[in-house]
C-alpha cells in the first residue's frame, strides 16, 4: 500500500468548486521521514521500520528491535500499519543531516536519538488494508498502540486544534512558522486513507515552495563552474522542466564527473514561489530524498 500524498491547500482553493468541508485535525508538519510498520499483517512477523519507499532502514534496527519487544505481533488482536514520522534528536530542523543518516545501508551504523512521532494507522482485515476507515477511528486505534508501547522513543502526535474554518487554518500556520516549523498538516476527520492520491482529505500549509522533483539531467556550468555542474534540470509531475542550483562544490564536481548518481533521483527544492507559466523563482537545490520514489514527486 502506497503512502497518502498531502495536496498544497492554495491549489484546492485555487478550484472552481474547492472541496473542503467538514471539520479537520490540524498538526504541526515535522521536517522528517515517512515510515512505517506493518503488525499483523501476512508475511509481516518482526519486520523492521521501512521507509516510503518500501525498503527496510538499516541505520532503525534498534529502535525497531525496541518495539517488537514490546509489541507480540504473533498475539495481536489489532492488525494494520503504523504510520508515523521519523526524527532524530537535534536535526528537527536540518532535514539534510537527518536524511543522510537515515540513508546509511550499513546495519551497524545506528541513528543514534531516533524517535517516531505516530500520526495514522490504517487496519487490515481478511479484504486487505481497510482504507475506508475514517481518520478519526485509525487515529484512536494508533494511540492505544503508542500507549501499549509505552516507550520514550515512540510518541503520538497531538493535534494543535480541530476546525473547519480555512482562515483560523492559516492563522494556526503563522504560529508554526513563527516557532521556525514548517506549517501545518490537515487530517479530515471523517475521511478514509486514499493511497497514492492527492485530494483534500490530506492538506498542508507551508511557508514556502517546497517540491519534490525528478531529476531528469545535468547541465555544464559557466563561469567559476565551466568544467562542472552547473544546474541539475528537474521535472515536475506536470511535466515542466527547471533548472536547480543551489549545490555544493563537491556536489557539483562529484555529480558532474558520474552524472548516474544524480540521474533519477528526487530531489528536495526550495523557490521563492510558482510562477504563472509554472516555473520557479530561485529554485533552490536542498536534498536528494532517498525516501520518495519517481513516482511522488510534486
């Protein structure tokens, strides 16, 4: 089951017919990784914490040995997916240093201060993942979870309010940017989980353009940078094409002498804004998003 996409807000308002109604959990959005662990499901056993990729995270193994001491899967009467947000103690704001580590193939190398902040669980049944089940039942269901784990490194997160006024939704987004976060995530309440899809039962609020792009080539710098990388050219979901700076020395030599190490991959950009021909002011090069696939990419 694919992870649930988070459609910006300004682009359902931007709709003809927005479809927002209804009353939303709003929750501060954490600069972390999606992951996830199935209990109970076939085949599951003691699997390990995985990304949104799919794939185990080596550099978890131990937090992910802590929960299944507490938590006899075998005994379950409670079957699904716990889904939450990874983070390590001290980088909550430098998403580059989080992602390198929790990029690390090498089992040993654990991530030392990790923890996960729960946010869903959806149910399994004998019919498979029961996405139907509305967000206010899967999130009762993950904080009996959290409290039958009674572990420091697991915690659920709490809701800043719950509303279904869009104005008193921004307003709770300045409050965040103002404590240095990145905004807001809105849950609606009565909605079930749509994998793979963008629509506004998952909404967002951030301060600024912040995309995931695929990148599809390398470009020969000018200047200081004739003789390397000059910009990587991404492509959005809707096909345009941008040209990506923003990279370091070592990037930019590294990548320019084997371009297949940044071909293909998604990456995180930063712009000032989106332009009305759907270009970039001042796109921004952050980090390659070893979590997100191709196909996730904004």
């Amino acid at each position: 089951m694919k992870p649930q996409k988070a459609l910006h807000l300004h682009e359902e308002l931007d709709k003809k017919k927005p479809k927002i109604s209804g009353v939303y959990a709003i929750y501060t959005k954490y600069d972390g990784w999606y992951g996830y662990l199935d209990i109970g499901t076939p085949g599951a056993g003691y699997k390990n914490i995985h990304s949104r990729a799919g794939r185990e995270i080596p550099s978890l193994i131990d937090l992910s040995s802590s929960i299944n001491t507490r938590l006899c899967f075998d005994d379950m009467q409670i079957k699904g997916r716990l889904i939450f947000e990874i983070m390590i103690a001290g980088l909550e704001h430098d998403f580059s240093k989080l992602n390198g580590i929790l990029n690390r193939s090498v089992e040993p190398c654990q991530a030392l201060g990790a923890y996960i902040i729960v946010h869903d669980f959806v149910p399994y049944n004998e019919l498979g993942f029961n996405t139907v089940c509305p967000f206010e039942q899967r999130r009762e269901v993950a904080a009996k979870l959290v409290n039958e784990l009674h572990l420091p490194q697991v915690s659920m997160a709490q809701p800043l309010w719950h509303s279904d006024d869009v104005d008193h939704w921004k307003d709770l987004a300045e409050e965040e940017w103002a404590k240095g976060n990145e905004g807001v995530i809105l849950k609606k309440l009565d909605a079930g989980y749509s994998p793979d899809k963008r629509n506004s039962d998952l909404l967002k609020i951030k301060e600024e353009v912040t995309l995931d792009l695929l990148v599809v080539d390398v470009e020969e710098g000018n200047g200081k940078y004739k003789g390397t990388l000059g910009s990587i050219i991404c492509r959005d979901r809707n096909h345009v094409r941008h040209h990506i700076s923003g990279m370091t020395d070592d990037q930019r030599f590294n990548w320019w002498l084997s371009p297949m190490d940044i071909l293909g991959q998604v990456v995180e950009i930063k712009a000032m804004k989106i332009l009305p021909d759907g270009q970039l002011r001042e796109p921004r090069f952050k980090a390659i998003r070893f979590d997100k696939l191709a196909s996730e990419i904004d």
